[in-house]
C-alpha cells in the first residue's frame, strides 16, 4: 500500500541514498561514453527545436534501412544528461542499429522559463517527431522506431507509445513509435508530488499528474510496451512496474519482468550488454 509519509516516499523514490555507491557508477559512465563518442561515427548536439537543451545524439546505422532505437535518459526529470548515456550505443551499432539520443530541459527551469514534467514530454514528441522525419539519412529506418528510456525516460517511453501523432502533425504516421522498452519507469507521478527530495523541483500540481501519468491513461491503441525493473529496487519502483501492465494490459504489456540482483543503476549497464537479457528484449523489439 502507497503511504504519503515524508520519510516512507524518501526511503522508496532516493535512489541516490538506496545506492552508496552510485557515484562510481557515473564516472564509469561518463567514461565509457566519451570513449563511445570517439570510436563511433557520432553526430553531436544536432538540434531537434528551439528550446532549452533540444539537441540530440545519433549514432548512425553502419547499414542504410536500420531499425532506430531513441534512448531517452533518467535523472527524475531534473538532472543527468544524454552525453552520460553514450556508453550504450556500441552494443546496438554493433547490430546494426542505428541509436538517437535526445536531451531535455530540466526541472524547475528558470522563473522566466519553467519547466514542468508535461513540457519535458512535449520535447520528447518534439524529438520524435524530428528522428521520423530525419533519420533516414543516419541509415535509419523511420518504420522501425522503439523508444526506451530508464526512470524517468522510462516513463516517457510508455508516455511517446501512447501519443497521437496526427494530432502533433496531420503527415505523421499513427504508428510513429513501433514498441517501447520501459527500465524502472514511473507510471503514476501521485506520490512524487509527497516526496520530500523530489516535490520543490518538480512542482507536479494535479493537473500536471493526469496529464503525466501514463498508468491513468487507457491502454495505448498500437504498439507493445515491455516493462522491466531490477530485483534490488524499492518496492515502489516494482510496484509501478506492475502497475503499467495492470492499467494497460498483457496484450499491450506482455513483457513485465523484474531482473534478479540489478539496482537502479545496474539496469541500464544490463540494456548495454549484449549478453543480458535485458539486451535482448530491446533487439526483440527492434526486430519485430
């Protein structure tokens, strides 16, 4: 049962506090990913719009007509940065995948300029929107697009699943985003408006939940999302990762999986394994 009590939502939602040594964990990171930017024929910080941090990765297909995987990074909408997720791109180039990786602003913004979770998942549809149209010429194939993400990319990626893009632009495809992988995502953003380290950067007000949450929302209409969480994460992350096939369905949902001995940050060196079979639910995806 969700408590709202201060110390109880800590306890749950403080990854950084649940995992001591988290800091080795992004220096290895931004390690590798900056020796991923030089080995890889990457493009760098290509704008995708106008607005605070709309710039994208790619790493283009090492063969013309290539599935497209967009990896939307975590950080609880309030931090990190896509140059720290580089490191997951030789993996998927090595299968002929081509890897797009987008940047968004960061919560609470500026008092001229604040940003809001809403308005982070519009530059995601933004930076959807930009790959489908362009990424033909990075030897993607613009048919063949999945979305995954971790945290809270992981919570967008079940968000893009369930866009209507004709309603973003009448040329778009129904079909924009193929599949979703979601790793440790965020479903119903309720308890983050409680929680103490989250509730002054974030500012959720209800409004901003419902429109957020993807577990709120019916199932989407095409597509399948496969949800995944590791084994040593709080119960609330498992919780939420149960939560998004409950609301949606197993038609819809019909990978929901929690990984054996992998925290929060040990699942997104798992995407980047081939080995792991977290790895291969994104190549399934892509494949299919």
């Amino acid at each position: 049962m969700v408590s709202y009590e201060p110390a109880w939502l800590e306890g749950m939602y403080n990854n950084l506090a649940r995992v001591k040594d988290h800091p080795a964990y992004f220096q290895r990171w931004a390690r590798d990913s900056a020796a991923a930017r030089d080995a890889l024929p990457a493009r760098i910080d290509i704008p995708y719009g106008n607005g605070t941090n709309e710039t994208l990765d790619v790493f283009p297909a090492p063969v013309p007509n290539a599935p497209v995987l967009v990896f939307i990074h975590g950080g609880y909408w309030r931090a990190m940065d896509k140059k720290d997720h580089s490191f997951i791109s030789p993996a998927f180039n090595d299968r002929g995948v081509c890897v797009v990786q987008p940047n968004y602003a960061l919560c609470p913004g500026t008092a001229d300029q604040p940003v809001t979770v809403p308005g982070i998942v519009m530059q995601m549809v933004r930076a959807l929107e930009w790959t489908w149209r362009h990424v033909a010429a990075f030897g993607g194939d613009p048919s063949r697009i999945t979305v995954a993400g971790h945290s809270a990319g992981g919570h967008m990626a079940a968000a893009l699943l369930s866009c209507d893009w004709k309603a973003v632009a009448p040329d778009l495809p129904g079909h924009l985003v193929r599949n979703a992988l979601s790793i440790s995502g965020l479903y119903d953003l309720r308890p983050l408006q409680h929680t103490p380290f989250l509730a002054n950067t974030l500012k959720l007000t209800d409004d901003d939940v419902l429109r957020a949450s993807p577990a709120l929302w019916p199932a989407p209409k095409r597509g399948q999302l496969y949800a995944v969480a590791g084994g040593s994460e709080s119960e609330e992350f498992i919780r939420h990762n149960a939560m998004i096939r409950a609301a949606w369905g197993r038609n819809t949902v019909p990978v929901c999986e929690v990984l054996p001995g992998l925290n929060h940050f040990d699942v997104v060196d798992a995407l980047a394994d081939p080995a792991h079979a977290l790895h291969r639910h994104a190549v399934q995806l892509l494949e299919a």
